[in-house]
C-alpha cells in the first residue's frame, strides 16, 4: 500500500479514493487534444457524456463509437 494511503480513512471528506481506469489509447501531453467547446472539469473523475467532446476524442484519436460509450 502506498505510503499514507490510509491516512484520514475514517473522514468520508477527507480520504482518498481509487478508481480503476481502463485506458483504450493514450497519447503524450505534448499531443493533448484541446478545442473551445470541449467540456472539461476539474474533479480527478467525471464520466464523459458531452457528445461534442466525445465525438472530437472518437474522431482525433481513431476510435469507434462502442469504445467511447463504455
């Protein structure tokens, strides 16, 4: 376990949370994909549901629709 991981688990406000990601395709930063109208959001974990932005990502990155839906 990472160290301090369990630090402050008893405080639902506190603690730290993980969640599992499977990455379908990533890219380097240095090839970000940004266009004005994308959502974007600052929390660690949000489920992608704008269809503009998920259609540019489908469209940039060379997925198919049933990889984006998941």
């Amino acid at each position: 376990m990472q160290p301090g991981m369990a630090e402050d688990a008893d405080n639902e406000e506190l603690t730290d949370y993980l969640v599992r990601i499977d990455w379908i395709k990533t890219l380097p930063r240095e090839q970000a994909i940004r266009e004005k109208g994308m959502f974007a959001n600052q929390n660690t974990v949000v489920r992608l549901r704008d269809p503009f932005t998920l259609q540019r990502l489908t469209e940039v990155l060379g997925l198919d629709e049933a990889a984006s839906e998941n």
